[in-house]
C-alpha cells in the first residue's frame, strides 16, 4: 500500500552523498525517488513533476528544509513532508513553523535505513487512513 500512495519521492540535502545514498535506499526498497543537491532546484522540478513524498534535510545554504517544505505543500497539497536534520536547533525552527500552521514530522540524522523506511511508512499509512502522524518533539 506503500508504494501506491508514493510513487515519486524527492530527497533534498546539500550533501551529495547522503542525497544519493538516501534516494538508492529508496530505490533498492521499489519506490522512485530523485535527489537534489540544492533545494530551489527541487522546488522548480516540483512545478514540472510534484512529488508525493518530500524528503528533506532541515539545514542547508539556499533555502531551509522546512521553507521547501512549505513552498512544496503550497505547490503540492498532497505531498506527504519528511524532514531530517542532526542539529539541535532544528527544535525551534519546527516550532515557528508549527505556529504558523505547518506540522511536519522529523526524523534524526544520521538515519537508519530501515528507520527512514519505517518512517515513510507510518506516513503515508497514516495519510491512507485519514490519521494524523503525531509530530516527533
């Protein structure tokens, strides 16, 4: 049921080696994910071809995860939003989001594949059912 609900994934992060390994993870798993390196380039491609499934590194240079995140829903309402960050500030970027409306689940970094899997999962059964995914703290 997954992968009925996901059929294109975009991964986002300024580092080339986790953007690619993340997208190969999800690839190997059956899904078809595209990565990007900066996240204005994913925002474009995502007016030509939107995604199902955001997935996001909170911190980078052009633009934070969780604007994309925003300009994505905006663009994409039915995008399902993942974001991931290993840096502890990230807590109260989610919160100023939060407040204005946007809830968004986050995962650690570095992550476990088969967290990211477990991850994507909980979400979109989630989404299937009508259930909202509680927000990670």
């Amino acid at each position: 049921m997954t992968k009925q609900l996901v059929s294109r994934i975009y991964v986002v992060d300024d580092e080339r080696v986790i953007a690619e390994t993340l997208a190969a993870i999800l690839v190997r798993a059956g899904f078809s994910a595209i990565f990007f390196t900066n996240p204005l380039e994913a925002l474009s491609a995502a007016r030509l071809l939107p995604p199902d499934l955001l997935i996001s590194d909170v911190r980078m240079p052009q633009m934070s995860g969780i604007d994309l995140a925003i300009q994505i829903k905006a663009q994409c309402p039915d995008c399902i939003i993942l974001l991931f960050s290993g840096q502890a500030e990230t807590a109260n970027l989610l919160q100023t989001a939060r407040k204005q409306g946007h809830d968004f689940h986050l995962l650690p970094k570095p992550i476990h594949p088969s967290d990211l899997l477990r991850g994507i999962t909980n979400l979109t059964e989630s989404k299937s059912l009508g259930v909202a995914f509680p927000p990670a703290d």
